[in-house]
C-alpha cells in the first residue's frame, strides 16, 4: 500500500461563495475538492468584527504544496478580507498517486 | 502569505448537545466554531458500552493551545462520561493572525 | 487530561458506498465511524477519467496504525478501482483512553 504527502487545504466560509469559490480553486490547480454544509461563528472580516451565526461551507482541497500555496494566497487576497473566512492547512498521508 | 500554528481541536459528540457545548466553547475562549451534523456509531460512554447508532454533530473550534486544554479538560470532566463524545487535537497552519 | 496517539482514516466517496463501506470498516476492527454528507468533484476511478460532481459521504475512523494499514489495504483493494475515492490518515491526539 503506498501513500505520499499532501497538503489537505480545509477553507471555512459564507455559504454563498460555493459555486465561484469551487470554480476558482480547479482554476488555481485544484484536481478535486469536497463541500460540506455547516454552521457556525465567528469574526467576519472587516465588514463586521462582530458575532455572526450563518450558513457555512466547508471545503476540502487535496493537493501538492505549490497548489495550496497558490490557493492560499488567491483566498487572502479576494476573500479574507470581506468574508467570513477562515484556512488552514494540513499535511497528510494519501493512498496511491494518481487519484486526484 | 503568512500563517501560524494553530491546534484544531474535534468534537465528535451527540446532537443534542449542540446548543450547551457550543456556548460552553464560548465561555471557554473559542473566538469561534464550525458544526457540521454527522452521523456514526460508537461506544456510548458508561451509560451503555454498547453500539448506538444516532445524530452526531462534529464540533470544531481553532484555538491556541492553552484555549485547547481548557476545552479538553472541560469536556472530559462535564461531558465524556455520560455522552458519546469522541475529541480528537490536531497542529494546523492557519492562513493570517488575528481572524479567528 | 491525557492524550494518546491515534490515526485519523478520512474516506471521502459516493454516497450510495455508506452501507457496505461502514460495515466493512467495522470488520476490519474500527470501533466507531463518522460519516457526513458532501458534495464535490474529482476523478472517478478507471471506470471514467473525467470529471464527476456528485453526492459524496466523508466517513471517519479513528483507531491504532494497524488497523488504519488494515483499511487502507482493504479499501485500496476492493473500492479504489472502480468508485470515486480518495484516502488520507492523519495522526491526531485523542483526548482519554479505551473510549473508541
């Protein structure tokens, strides 16, 4: 059974961004991604520093180091600061190459 | 692009406590949280070793690491005796300071 | 409050896999299992190189390295061919012994 490394790119935001969101992150590299709906609070950027309860996503993206790179830095410089977002990153073990 | 460690602490817990827990989180010194409804089996706490199969929710909260005791000993002390409740802590790399 | 090592065994495939996939886990010495409604895109094995936008399930086990090699090998075998499938194991701190 082989596995290699990979980052798992895990982006929690408004609901509303689902469908560009997506869109640009096959534009950014991304070979797959998986959505979730969820809820929760949190600080929602400038707009309002405030509490804010709402309909979330939260999106899963597998990839090489350079594409979660390239994601990282497209989401802070077109969502972060206008949305309720928040990204973190992960290193993972992956079965088999070629799969995503 | 900046990003710091973080520890992404997972709740895997009964639906019902939903309301209690999340306000707990709070109280706790969660700036935030993320819930996702799930469903699983797993063993039941003391009050029934056996299988259950039911509503799970999957809390989670990112938080510094004295933040993630906190909520450890919390809900071990409060919850993981009576409830299914499974808590798992991971490091993750989070995208900017100050936006959660 | 004491922590111990556990693999996190993170299966994300089509939905209509829940019943069987589940079952089998529990066969192969999981004693608890998560699973959560998503949605995503990705390739879907040899049967269709292409792109897939399907209902999808993220099914969860924690449990010890021997078990998750025991997944991983099984689901490598059995599923990764022909469904939509991607697998990564993550390592995680899990709050209190003998409760999963």
């Amino acid at each position: 059974m082989g596995t290699f490394q990979a980052k798992l790119v895990t982006i929690i935001t408004e609901a509303l961004l689902e469908q560009e969101l997506t869109q640009r992150l096959v534009e950014l590299g991304a070979t797959g991604y998986t959505v979730s709906d969820a809820r929760g609070k949190g600080h929602r950027g400038v707009r309002d520093a405030g509490w804010e309860h709402g309909a979330n996503i939260r999106v899963e993206v597998l990839c090489d180091e350079e594409t979660a790179n390239h994601i990282a830095a497209f989401v802070v410089e077109n969502y972060y600061r206008d949305y309720a977002m928040v990204v973190f990153i992960d290193t993972v073990e992956v079965l088999r190459e070629n799969r995503f």
